[in-house]
C-alpha cells in the first residue's frame, strides 16, 4: 500500500518541493520541520536502521534518500543514535509511516525530524532520484517544506545552485570530539583520530578490550605520540578528506 499521501504529520499536510543543480524539481509530501534545507543529496540501501543513519555524523552537509521505501513504521526510541544528534539537513523517502507500532518507541519519526529542525520530503520517485545520483554523482540540492501558498513558487534549483560545493566546506570541526579522552582496556592501545565517529564503533573497539585514546581531527603528532599507541585508527566522517590535513600528517608519520 502506498503511503506517502498519508504522511500528514500536522494537522495540516504540508508539501515540499526538492530541487537538484542539474534542473530537475520534483514535489511530494512534507513531514518533519517545516523550512528550507540545503546540502547534497546521497543515498542509502539500508533497509533498517533510519535511527543510526540520521544520527551519523558522516551525513553533515549532505540530504540522506532512502532507497528502501517505508520509512518510520517503528518510530525513535533513541537506543541506536549514533550522536546526540541528526546530522542529514533534510530526509528524502518513498512512503513514510506516522504511526510506528514498535512498543520501545518515544515519538514519531516526524516529531524526531521537528525537534531537530530539519525537513523530510515523501511521495516522491526515490528510484529515479537514486539513479539519478549514481549516474551524475552527489549533486548539490534544495528542499523546502510548508504550507503550499509558502513553498510552491520557490525557485528550489535556483538555491540548489546558489550554494557552495561540500568540498570547499570545513565540517570536521562540527563533528569532532572537543578534547582527548580515554576508553580504558586491558588490549592494545589504540590512537583514533575521531572525524566524526559513530559510537558504534568505539562501542564495537571497547568490547574486544582495546585501550582507546580519542583525538579531536586538528590533534598534533606529538599529542598522539604521547599516548603510546600501538595502532593508529581514523573514524568516518563527513566531506572532503583533504580537509583532513593533520590526520594525513599522522599517518605519513
């Protein structure tokens, strides 16, 4: 069953309307924040888990599509983030589901998507925005929700275009620890330069009894040479990672 049309998450439905660099607009069902997002569009083919993907900081800057269609049938309960927050400036899915069944869940999908302030867009052709985006690559774009008399005349590809390419962007200063910190274990002792990492990950490393010494991404040779280290690992994280100069000194090290 299609369910896009019933993605109302207000009383009032709203619509949004997605624009891409290369002209292409197309128009579905607003849920979440209302506003205008901009950043890149990317895709995902998980087929569960919207809770870690939305919260990974890998995402910032950038619009996460799902390909899988039915997003938000088991709501937000808040036990897999993989941050304090979401990092995607706006969510694009097939169908969305605003009444998630899942007796861990604490709110809606869209109520998650509100209190964050960000936007998502439903009842649009994700296969054809996929292979769009796997044909021409990551293309900057535009989403704007609202009230109809508040977004159908906004010239969306025109603010796709307006905005500077992710590369050009320092995001690791958004997404990287703010100071050296400690996991302590009985294992081999591990540097990781976070850019960005998902907790998962340290998680997943703490279980198998790593030592870990986080390192914010701007840490010096020095500082990570005086933890002792016996391996050096580099977290995910978001745009170019050229950006990422000194975590490359490291490793030529």
């Amino acid at each position: 069953m299609y369910l896009g049309d019933l993605a109302a998450c207000d009383a009032d439905t709203m619509i949004g309307v997605l624009g891409l660099e290369d002209g292409t607009r197309v128009e579905g069902t607003g849920f979440g924040a209302s506003g205008v997002a901009l950043g890149e569009l990317v895709f995902t083919t998980v087929m569960s888990g919207y809770e870690e993907a939305l919260t990974d900081p890998s995402y910032h800057g950038q619009m996460l599509m799902f390909t899988y269609p039915l997003q938000g049938n088991y709501g937000i309960s808040g036990d897999d983030f993989q941050s304090d927050r979401m990092w995607p400036q706006a969510m694009v899915s097939r169908e969305y589901w605003d009444r998630p069944t899942h007796y861990q869940h604490k709110k809606t999908l869209s109520q998650f998507l509100r209190d964050e302030g960000r936007p998502g867009l439903c009842g649009v052709d994700t296969r054809m925005l996929t292979l769009k985006v796997r044909e021409q690559g990551v293309m900057r774009a535009a989403i704007a929700v609202g009230e109809r008399s508040e977004v159908q005349d906004l010239d969306v590809v025109a603010l796709a275009r307006s905005q500077a390419d992710i590369s050009s962007r320092d995001l690791l200063g958004d997404v990287t620890c703010r100071a050296h910190y400690r996991i302590e274990g009985p294992g081999p002792r591990l540097a990781m330069i976070d850019l960005g990492i998902k907790r998962n990950i340290l998680t997943s490393l703490a279980c198998r009894g790593f030592d870990i010494s986080v390192f914010p991404s701007h840490s010096g040779i020095s500082e990570i040479e005086a933890a002792a280290p016996e391996a050096l690992f580099l977290s995910n994280g978001p745009g170019d990672p050229e950006r990422a100069g000194k975590a490359i000194e490291a490793v030529k090290h």
